[in-house]
C-alpha cells in the first residue's frame, strides 16, 4: 500500500466559473465537488456539494484567486471540510483546453507549459486564459505545499494522422500558424471509449458522440483517436447549441461584404447567436427546441432535423478513418438524456445495420447501458461522461512515478 495521500482536487475554469472536485484515487469517489459561478460580477454564487449535502452560497469573487480564497478555507475548515489538512491532496489536477501539438501527456504545471499555453491564446482565447488564471490561483492558494498537473483536453486527439487534421490550405498556414484540427472534449471522448474497452474489448472501432451544448464526435480505434470533428477550434463540426459547426468558409467573406460586418462579428453569431437556437429562434436547450416543434413551430422543426442530419452525416463520414464501425457511444447532456435524439441518430444509420431497441433506449437517462436491438450489427451505448475522474487519474499517475511510488499496487 503507498504512503502516498490519494486525494486529487481537480480543477475546471472557465472564464467566469470554476468547476472543482476531491476524488478519493483508491475507489475513485468524489467527496466533494461543486462550482463558482459569476466570479467578476458583483455577485456570485458557490455550489458546494460534500457526500450529497449541499452548500447554496452567494457571495462576490473579484477573481479565481478569490474563489480559490474561499474553497481552500472550505475544503479545511468546519462541516464542509474535505480534508484535516491540505497535505492530505497528492496533487492539484487542472483541465487544461489548449496546449497545441507539443503535449500529449499529462505534465506538470512549469513556465513551459505556461508559455504553451500563452501561445496558443490566439486559437482558443476565453479557455486558454482561463486555464492560466486558474493556475495562478491555485499557485496562491496552495503554494509549493501540492503539485499541480495540467491534463490538456485536445492530448487525446494528436494521434491522429495528418490526412485527418491537415486542411487544403496552404501548408505554410500550418507550419507558420499553427493552423490544424487540434479537436476538443478530449477528455470525455477518452473516458467514454477507456470504459467500452473495459467492458467490451472486443469493440476495436468505436465512434463516441459527445452530445451536449457544444457537440463533437470522435473516431477511436483500438483505444486511438484517429479523427474528431471539432477543428482549430470548438466551433468545427457538427451543429451544436449555439454554435453552427462547418458551414462553406465562403460565407464569411460574403458577410462581411455585403453586410459590412467585422471578422470579430460573424465570429461571435457564429459562436454564440446560430446553432439550436440560431436555427429555432426559440433556445440553445433542446428540451425547449423540441417542445416547440412538437407544437408545430416549423423553425424549430428545421433546428432539430438539422441536428439529427449532421450528426448521423459525420458519424457516416468518420467512419472512413476506422475503416467500419463495431460500436456508437452516446454520451454528455443530450447523449445521456435524450432518448428521442439517439433514436432519431440512429434511424439515419440502418444502413449501416445500426438497430436501436426502442424499449429500453426510452429507459435510459444517465446511466451505463447498450441500447442496441439484438439484430443491430453497431453495438450502441449510453456511457455518462466523466472529464473529471481522466484528469484526477492522469494527475495521479503522474504524481506517483515522480514520487517513485509503485505503481501497480
Ligand atoms: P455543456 O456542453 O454545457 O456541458 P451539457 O452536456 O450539460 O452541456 O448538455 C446540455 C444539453 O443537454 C442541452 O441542450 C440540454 O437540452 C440537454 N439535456 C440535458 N438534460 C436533458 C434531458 N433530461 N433531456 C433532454 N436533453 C437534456
């Protein structure tokens, strides 16, 4: 057994939020998990949840250092208290979006990795400078006292081959700009298809579908992403909540002449104003979308055909880098809950011998469970997401052979 504490806090931020967790690494249970949010407003409101007992606060953040301020205190002190003290957490392990092409491993948070990140600002701007906010944060709030590991997201898309990240551009762009698919939700496309190879090894060319507000699918074989279809950014892809996915580059162009609009405009409508609720007029959240085209609002209707018609169309086209297709992996907001969506998902692929059963696919909401027929050539699954719990075991990891701590025990 180690000597080593097996507590991992892991660390989400974004540019207003932060997202934390203890997990317990010998049972991988959380203990403690919960969320800033408006952190820079006048208010805002901590979410702090100890075994199922929850704490609602609100109280104003200037910043991350003032949230973090507050958790350390919390995760210490009085009924909320996660630990006797903070030697008790291994490692601090954060969620890191961007790191370009130079990382594929977890590392530990040094001026290199920093500089990595500052670097990639340009491509990734709101997750990238949030990242670094949460390092310095924490830097504050923990000192040299914990370790703290950055897990970036897009790690697990660079295996995949230059025929699937290169775009037709002049290839100068890429070796000068850094212009590639880089792809995002590396994390839960890692955990998801990590728990089908558990389960079912025997499943070696898998497509996970990470279906939430943003959206990306993912092309794994034997355990390897070999293709995702978010590109140099999370706007890339299929049809998202608020996002439109890839539409022809010439729009853009054609926008801003005919329009007059800045590049910095159709760039904030594309990412924010078009998607679900671009398309409906009615919301981001496809629960409401689909309320209303039930009621016959046509827009709505078109939003939700069109997120059905992408999806299955490059679910068909990723297919190509796994040369078939064993197994489909529903998964986040929508894949987790949404059994209307996965049906409609999965008519569009009977010709690939994708079979849903109906019975139990209407069953299933957040829970482990294969919803596919007996007849169904395509395994099919509901797998919950859990981005978290790769970043707690890849800090751990790293942790433990720095520490020259056994690692097979
Ligand atoms: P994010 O990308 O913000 O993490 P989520 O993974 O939480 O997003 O997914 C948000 C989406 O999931 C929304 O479109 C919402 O409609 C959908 N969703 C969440 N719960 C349900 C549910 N019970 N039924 C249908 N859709 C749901």
């Amino acid at each position: 057994m180690s000597s080593l504490s097996s507590k991992i806090l892991v660390i989400n931020t974004g540019s207003s939020s932060l997202k934390f967790q203890l997990i317990e690494m010998y049972e991988e249970r959380s203990i403690i998990r919960g969320t800033c949010e408006r952190i820079g407003e006048e208010m805002g409101h901590i979410e702090y949840n100890k075994k199922g007992r929850i704490w609602n606060i609100d109280v104003p953040m200037a910043d991350h250092r003032a949230a973090f301020a507050i958790i350390k205190k919390m995760l210490i002190e009085g009924e909320t208290r996660g630990v006797k003290s903070l030697d008790e957490i291994a490692g601090i392990g954060h969620r890191a979006v961007q790191g370009g092409e130079k990382y594929v491993e977890a590392t530990l948070v040094t001026q290199d990795v920093k500089d990595a990140i500052t670097e990639m600002i340009p491509i990734a701007p709101i997750h990238n400078r949030a990242t670094l906010s949460g390092f310095e944060a924490a830097e504050e709030a923990f000192g040299d006292l914990i370790p703290q590991v950055a897990v970036f997201d897009n790690a697990f898309h660079n295996t995949m081959k230059p025929e699937a990240y290169i775009y037709a551009l002049p290839y100068e762009f890429y070796t000068d700009y850094k212009i590639r698919k880089y792809g995002y939700h590396g994390a839960s496309h890692r955990y998801v298809t990590e728990r089908l190879r558990e389960l079912y090894p025997a499943y070696r060319r898998v497509i996970s579908c990470h279906l939430g507000n943003g959206a990306s699918l993912c092309a794994v074989l034997d355990g390897k992403c070999v293709d995702t279809t978010m590109g140099l950014t999370p706007l890339g892809g299929i049809m998202m909540g608020t996002r439109c996915g890839n539409i022809d580059p010439a729009i853009i162009p054609y926008l801003q002449n005919t329009t007059g609009m800045t590049a910095d405009e159709i760039d904030y409508i594309m990412n924010n104003k078009s998607g679900l609720l671009g398309l409906s007029g009615v919301s981001s959240d496809l629960r409401d979308v689909e309320a209303a085209a039930a009621e016959g609002n046509y827009r709505a209707q078109i939003a939700l055909d069109l997120f059905v018609y992408t999806a299955a169309t490059y679910i068909a086209a990723v297919t190509v880098s796994l040369g078939g297709l064993d197994a489909i992996i529903f998964t986040a907001g929508i894949g987790e809950n949404d059994p209307g969506m996965r049906k409609m998902i999965c008519d569009r692929l009977k010709h690939f011998g994708v079979e849903i059963d109906d019975k139990i696919n209407n069953e299933v909401r957040r829970r482990e469970c294969s919803i596919a027929s007996l007849d169904s050539k395509v395994g099919i699954f509901v797998i919950p997401t859990n981005e978290e719990l790769v970043v707690a075991r890849d800090t751990y990891k790293l942790i433990r052979s720095m520490k020259g701590d056994d690692l097979d025990d």
